[in-house]
C-alpha cells in the first residue's frame, strides 16, 4: 500500500533513503567535505557511516536530514526530494544525536514532556508516550520518574526521549 505526503507525493516504501553523487563544498574552501557519495537503505535497514575525522560524515548525515543544502547530488527520503520538499521529508525523519542534551533541573517526566512536544505530541497522546517511555526504560518504577536523576537515570531518559517519536526513520 502507497501512502501520500500532504502534497501528494507517493512515499516510496522498499526506498527508505537514496544518496546519490552527494557533493558538499563549503564557501571559502577549494575541496569538498563530501565528494560523491552514494547511499541506498531499505525499509527496516541499519546502517552506519564510519570514517575518520574529517571523512564527511557529519556533513552527510547534516545534509541527509535537511540542515544542510548539498552542493550537488540528489537524495530522497521514501520517494521525497528533500532539496525540493524539505518540509515534507522532515516529516518523515527521526535524527538522533549520540546524545539527547536533557536539561538537569527537570524531571525525567518534565524532559520527556519537553521533547514530546518538540516531536508535535499533545494532550492525550503525549502523556500516554511519555508514561509508555518511562515504562520501556525502568523509570517508572519507584516514582522515580517525578524526581531529579539518579546515578545511570540520564541515560534511560535519552532513551525515552528516543522512544517519544513514532515517524518511520530511514537513520537516527
């Protein structure tokens, strides 16, 4: 079954990302920070860009999650051009850092909150994710949800604010 963007698009499932000739040059450089790559991910595929300091891969995945235009190359995210349509690609991305910046003063449920409606959850929906995030990852067992971190706590509310987001991601 082929579902539509709100623009009309057809998303493309088998094709959850398609990079092709990728090609980045900064203003004020000669040489590219990417310079040609190609990427083909399928639907429910991991993968990973490995490489040393400097190989392109934060520049890669800027451009490949619309915060970056590339200087040549196209990508599609499910069939969507994301020079294009960046709108409508972001719609369907779910980019997440080696780290979620969590803010220390709140709770694990004041964060979860926070970043839920970053990912545009609200009301009903928002609080149901937030207690199934808290349930997934240990926190709230022991009330422990409603106050500051414990030792090894930070990291299970990352994992919640991950698990907040429903959008079918081709990489996080």
């Amino acid at each position: 079954m082929m579902k539509q963007t709100e623009s009309g698009q057809e998303l493309v499932a088998e094709k959850a990302l398609i990079a092709r000739n990728m090609v980045k040059v900064y203003k004020g450089s000669s040489l590219p920070a990417l310079n040609g790559l190609n990427i083909s991910v399928n639907q429910g595929e991991i993968f990973g860009l490995l490489g040393p300091n400097g190989a392109g891969k934060t520049t890669a995945i800027s451009i490949m999650s619309t915060l970056l235009r590339p200087t040549e190359g196209s990508i599609t995210i499910y069939g969507i051009d994301i020079v294009r349509y960046p709108n409508e690609a972001r719609k369907l991305l779910s980019l997440v850092p080696q780290e979620v910046a969590l803010y220390p003063n709140l709770t694990a449920r004041e964060n979860l909150r926070y970043f839920g409606r970053l990912y545009g959850l609200r009301g009903y929906q928002l609080e149901d994710r937030i207690w199934e995030s808290l349930e997934l990852v240990g926190l709230k067992k022991g009330g422990r949800a409603g106050f500051h971190f414990f030792r090894g706590d930070e990291a299970a509310c990352q994992s919640g604010c991950r698990y907040l987001e429903q959008t079918p991601a081709p990489f996080s």
